[in-house]
C-alpha cells in the first residue's frame, strides 16, 4: 500500500525527501514513559492551570499500565512478642497503577533513565539473584538514557547463566551471535542457545553455515597499475549468511543439508552478504540474483530431485569471491496405503488453555487511514476462536489505552497453565538503525511518540506474564535480534509417538517469539485484496492445518507462501520469526493444536 505524502513510518535522523522528520523533542521523547500530561503551563501571576485535556487524561491512564521497575516497601515482620523489624524493599517488575496501590516506589517521568532503573535492581544482583542480574545485564544491553555497554551486559548474563538462569543464557548467546561486548562466536552463541532450553552442548566438526570464500582470480601481469609485488586486497573478503532455510549441521566432509517434504517442488532460498566492498554480482546455481540495499538476496529453486545441491557464490568489487553450498533432500513419497504422518499411538498431550488478543487498527485519526487491517483481524480471530479453541479478545479501531488496557487484563489473569497470541495489524514505526519498533493506535499523532505503543513495552508486559507460551504476530513492524538457533528444531517427516514427545516437551517450556510480516504496515496487493499479504498466507497456513504444528513450521510455509505468491516482494519485507527481546524468552516453541 502506497504511503501517504507527507508520512513515513520510518523515523529518520536526516531529512530524506519525501519523510517526515521529528523534531529533536520528539526524538528525545521516544521512550514511552514520558507521555504528555496534556495539561499546558500556568500563565501570569494569579491564573490558575487549566485542566487536562480528555486526550492528556486518557494517555495519564494510558501510562499506569505499562510495567515499570518498583520497589515494594519492606514487610514488618516480629521476632517474638517484643521485637518487631521492617525488612529491605522487595524489587518487583509490575504495572504503574499495580506499584501504586501496593504503596511501592518508580521514578513516574524518568523511568526509562540507566541510573534509576540500576537503583531499583543492582543491589540484589550484587547478592547473586540471577533473576536481578538478568534485569540488570538487560538495562546495560538496552542502554537505557545512555550507550549500551554490551560488555557489562555480557558479565552479568554470564553470572546469571553460569548459575543456570536459562533466560540469561539467551541473551548471553545473542551478544556471542551479533559480536557485542564479547568476541563473535557462532559456535559460542548455539552452545548458550542449547544449555538455555536444557540441550547437551555439541562437538562441532566443521564452522556453521556461512560461506568461505572462493579462489581468488589471478590478477594479470599487464593490468594498469601492476606491479612486481601485488597490492594488497582493502577490508575483508565477501561473507553469505543464510537465512533460510535452517541447515542440519554437517558432519564430518559432508555438506550442510535441508529436507523437504516429498511434494515440495521449490525451495525458498534467503540470506545476506557482508561485504566491506559491496557486492557486485551474486549466483544461485549460475543464475544472477539481486542483492538489496540491506544486503539481502532472495531466490526459488526448483527441487525435481531426490538430492540437490545448491551453490551461491557472491564477488565484491575487487574481484573477491565467497562460495556457500548446501544439500537439498527430498523425502520419498508415501504410498498411498500408508497415512502421510504415523498416527498417535495415545491421546493427544494437554498443551494448555490458549488465549488470544487480535487488533485490527485501520480508522486512524491523525495519519493516513488503512483498507484491511480490521478485516484480517477478524478472519483471524474467527479461526483461531473456531478451528484452534481460542478464548479471543477481538479489537476494532483500539486506541491506546485500549490496547495497553486488555494487555495488562491479560498479565494479571492469565497463568502458568496458559497460552496466549497477540495478533496485531496496522501501522508500525521503527526507529532509525531498526533497534525499535513501535505501534500507532488509531489515536496516535504522527510527531508525538508517546502516542504509540513501543515493541519493548509491550515486551515488558509479556515478561511479566506468567503464561507459559507466547506469541506475537505481527502484520507489522516488531524489532527482534535473536537468532531461531535458540529453537529446538522439529525434523521433518517426524511421527507418531516421538513427534508428540517432542511437541509436548517444546510446549512445556517457556516461550516467547514474535511472527513479524518484516514490513511497517500490512502490504497490500494492487488488485484491491481484501487481506494483506501477510495476513492472507497466515489464514491460509491455519486454515490447512489438521492436526498440531509449532510456530516455526508455521513460519517456513507461511514465509513459503509469501515469497511465492509475491515475487516482488523485497527480501527485507520477508517474513520472520524469533525470540522476543527482552520478554524472558528460554526456549522451545509456540504450539498450535487444532479441536479435536
């Protein structure tokens, strides 16, 4: 869907054409915490404030529900019938207006501030709570009013994870993964990734899936500017990252490899290339495909065989050249006498209630409205409520307070025998660099971010549920930096009794992973579709599902779908699918069952 001039959802430090650029305040004003009073400055002498607008009132009440750090004051407790002693103040992750009512301290206008937020949890994590030196590693990481110190980040998830806090270990195994405060190291990241979701550590015989570079071209002898000592090469060579699909580890001399169902006819290849000295030309088996300004290539490849080998291969603008390759196996065909997947053996296992909050947001207010966002949402809620046994909360046209207000129902209801999907559809902003995303409800003002609803709010609130599974999906932006190695993976073709094992010790963990259409706001087909792109190939996913799939299966034949029935689609406009930031994700997978 074409962007209105005059708006984008992007916010930007510069001024591109065509985009909207915050004021400086506004910038500042990001964090969410510092919504406006709606009330304006007393005047001269002797005039009395005047009261607060009923859009000042609605983002006050707005705010006492996003959870902020609070210090619970200490118990009086008594030691025989004389002596009686007041304990130390409990630190406790909470909604604003739960703090207040429990007489409790956070900093209402700075609370997103580094300093305060230390206050609230450093002096228990120096006592060796593992719990507390996650939150504080967390507050380093996100940099809260500061630059993010990685390295103190890194320390204090190590402490916490060497003493088997597993949702440290996530966040330890993704600065190994991304390189920040700590030397990257895929190898390091997946062992992190693996002891977090309770996994033995693996030997690894070859590096991980990335490329290495090809034979260089001799250069010639009678080139311009040769000489008899060979300049050297400026920054490193070409390096392709796969994205999808996710490769078996090799072993030994054999190459990575992936298995397809035996009625795949394609195979959705995506990666990235780095290369210090852009790229000039990238191949999938011979055949030139184009690499996008983030770097990110897409392609389809037919799979007419039982084995296929595939060889990308991307060169630089010097000449330099890396190779990645990988097997495609297809799976036998089954027989018509034989059921495609082993029936159970038993009943199917317990996974828990499931619950759902969908939010469809199409009549905007203050920026260009949307066509099908209220429509996906609906058709949405309809099968999960129908096929899948969903409890829904459906909202039309949510504002913000809406939102947060049937966000924080959720956290306080909802328990550790739960499941609950939070469906979101409409406009997304994301911060410049894409650390950031956030939601516009339809009472959003374009240029005052404490109008909208920032990803890592919504985050902090599924932190502090005690629901086992979570998910977000969304038909829009969500800014998410983990890698699905922290996935325990389902392979394919497996059945009966040990595919249901599986699930259901997937199911028993505690999840929380985001389904993102990659874009800012639902994309819309030209031909007038009544869904999105997104939407239509999740509908499409859920509606051909019979029996139990985890997300991740979901995703790859949604992301499938997507990229075949869009072949314009940019690569960066992909779907994708991870761990949530910051929302004490620490492993297996979200479930969908169907009725029985």
């Amino acid at each position: 869907m074409k962007e209105s001039e005059g708006w984008s959802s992007r916010v930007q430090g510069g001024g591109r054409r065509g985009t909207r650029v915050l004021p400086a305040m506004a910038l500042a004003a990001l964090t969410l915490g510092l919504a406006a009073s709606g009330s304006a400055p007393a005047g001269a002498q002797g005039e009395q404030p005047r009261p607060k607008s009923e859009a000042g009132v609605a983002a006050a009440k707005a705010d006492e529900l996003l959870v902020v750090d609070c210090l619970l004051p200490g118990q009086i407790r008594r030691l025989g019938r004389q002596t009686q002693f007041l304990t130390a103040r409990r630190p406790l992750k909470t909604s604003a207006r739960d703090c207040q009512i429990r007489g409790g301290e956070y900093v209402e206008i700075d609370r997103a501030n580094y300093a305060s937020a230390l206050k609230v949890w450093l002096a228990l994590a120096a006592e060796g709570d593992p719990a507390a030196q996650t939150y504080v590693g967390e507050i380093y990481e996100k940099g809260l009013g500061v630059p993010p110190d990685y390295a103190e980040a890194a320390q204090w998830y190590r402490r916490a994870a060497d003493a088997g806090f597993a949702r440290a270990a996530v966040n330890l195994g993704s600065l190994f993964e991304q390189g920040r405060g700590v030397a990257k190291d895929p190898k390091q990241a997946v062992q992190w990734y693996r002891r977090a979701a309770g996994l033995k550590e693996v030997a690894f015989e070859v590096e991980p899936p990335t490329s290495r570079p090809a034979a260089a071209p001799a250069q010639s002898e009678a080139s311009p500017g040769n000489s008899s000592t060979a300049q050297p090469l400026q920054g490193p060579p070409p390096v392709i990252h796969l994205l999808e699909p996710v490769l078996a580890p090799a072993r030994g001399a054999t190459l990575s490899a992936v298995t397809v169902p035996a009625s795949a006819d394609r195979l959705l290849v995506l990666g990235r290339v780095a290369a210090p000295r852009g790229v000039k030309t990238l191949t999938v088996n011979g055949r030139p495909e184009t690499v996008d300004s983030e770097s990110l290539f897409t392609a389809q490849i037919a799979v007419t065989r039982s084995e296929e080998k595939i060889e990308i291969v991307a060169t630089d603008h010097e000449a330099r050249a890396a190779r990645l390759e990988f097997m495609v196996l297809r799976q036998a065909p089954v027989s018509a006498a034989a059921p495609a997947r082993p029936a159970p053996t038993g009943p199917r296992p317990n996974f828990g209630a499931y619950h759902a909050l969908v939010i469809g947001n199409d009549d905007y207010r203050s920026v260009p409205r949307l066509a099908t966002a209220v429509n996906d949402s609906r058709e949405v809620a309809r099968i999960l409520r129908d096929q899948y046994g969903f409890k829904v909360t459906a909202l039309s046209n949510a504002s913000r307070y809406d939102i947060l207000s049937a966000l924080n129902d959720l956290r306080q209801r909802l328990t550790d025998k739960d499941n609950v999907l939070i469906y979101y559809s409409g406009r997304g902003v994301l911060e410049a660099g894409g650390e950031r995303g956030h939601w516009l409800p339809v009472d959003a003002e374009a240029a005052n971010p404490a109008s909208w609803i920032s990803n890592l709010a919504v985050s902090d609130i599924l932190n502090t549920m005690n629901v086992r599974q979570a998910l977000v999906v969304a038909d829009s932006c969500y800014s998410s930096r983990f890698s699905r190695a922290s996935l325990g993976q389902v392979e394919t073709g497996l059945g009966g009794p040990e595919r249901s094992r599986l699930l259901y010790a997937m199911a028993q963990k505690r999840s929380r992973m985001v389904m993102t259409s990659g874009a800012l706001q639902p994309l819309v087909e030209p031909t007038g579709a009544s869904h999105s792109v997104f939407a239509r190939s999740f509908i499409e996913v859920l509606r051909a599902n019979a029996d139990v799939l985890p997300g991740q299966e979901v995703f790859r034949l949604l992301r499938t779908r997507t990229a075949s029935g869009t072949p314009r689609l940019a690569a960066a406009s992909l779907p994708d699918y991870a761990p949530i930031r910051y929302a004490g994700h620490e492993a297996g997978d979200f479930i969908f069952a169907v009725m029985n």
